[in-house]
C-alpha cells in the first residue's frame, strides 16, 4: 500500500515537471502565478496536481470567440497589474493602453499571443512536462514503489 507521504512524493514529481515545462515556455516566475501553486495532494486512491484556478486557460488556450468582454474593467485592470509585475511601461496611461491593446489582441487572437499572433508552442504544457520529464517521473515512482516491494520481501 502506498502511503500519502508517498503519494506526495509522485505528485510533486508531476508538479516539478509541469514547473519545469512553464518555465521552458518562458512563463516566469516573477509574478509567482501559476508556478508557485503547484502543489500535490494525496487523495483515496492516487494524487491530485492544483494549481491555480487558471490552470486550464494556460494549458489548453482561450480561443477569440471565446473571450466576450475583452474590455471590461476586472480584465483591463488584471493587465494593468501583470505589466506592471513585469516591469513593462512607464506611466499609468501607457500601461493601461498597452492593456487595451493586449485585450484587443486576445478579442481577435485569443490567448496566448506572442507577436501578435496566436502561441500555440505555448499550449499542453501538462502533455508536454509528461513526456519531457517521463525518466524523472518514472524514477520517482520507482523509487516509491520500489521501497514497499523491499519492505514486503523483509517481512516474508
């Protein structure tokens, strides 16, 4: 039986992994977003990887017709405050039409952009970390796995 300690254990190996592949896409660390609150947590029957409520959109994208209000004010002021965490402007009026313009962007693009275009390198991040960190991920969960089948072979 593999334990919760256990269970951590291979979950933050997937969370270490879906960090790694944020980072490679050059999704920094800098606002501590999405990155930071990756964390695992053992559940009845496995592990379960949370993060940020945003996850999704990250992963899987926000097509154009899907963003309905591109100009409403939680949104604009949302990009007000990730330009300013990343140091972009320099002054209130320029950062807010840098905001407007993303949110134009997103309203014919949709998200992620880069270059005015749609990213689509930077969608799947959870398929992509699976499958550049699989060695890693597997050698953790042999190792987890393997401590029990050597502590059943002791007690035989």
């Amino acid at each position: 039986m593999i334990t919760d300690s256990q269970k951590k254990t291979i979950g933050n190996a997937y969370a270490k992994a879906f960090g790694l592949e944020l980072i490679r896409q050059g999704r920094s660390k800098k606002t501590g977003g999405l990155i930071n609150s990756l964390q695992s947590k053992p559940t009845g029957s496995g592990v379960q990887i949370l993060g940020n409520f945003y996850w999704k959109f990250v992963d899987q994208g926000v097509s154009a017709s899907q963003i309905k209000k591109p100009f409403a004010p939680p949104r604009i002021q949302a990009l007000i405050a990730w330009l300013k965490s990343k140091g972009i402007g320099s002054s209130n009026e320029i950062i807010r039409g840098i905001a407007y313009a993303i949110a134009y962007t997103h309203s014919k693009k949709g998200m992620p952009t880069q270059g005015g275009r749609r990213a689509r390198h930077k969608l799947n991040f959870v398929d992509k970390a699976i499958v550049k960190e699989k060695n890693n991920i597997e050698k953790t969960i042999d190792e987890v796995v393997g401590r029990n089948v050597d502590l059943l072979l002791k007690k035989l």
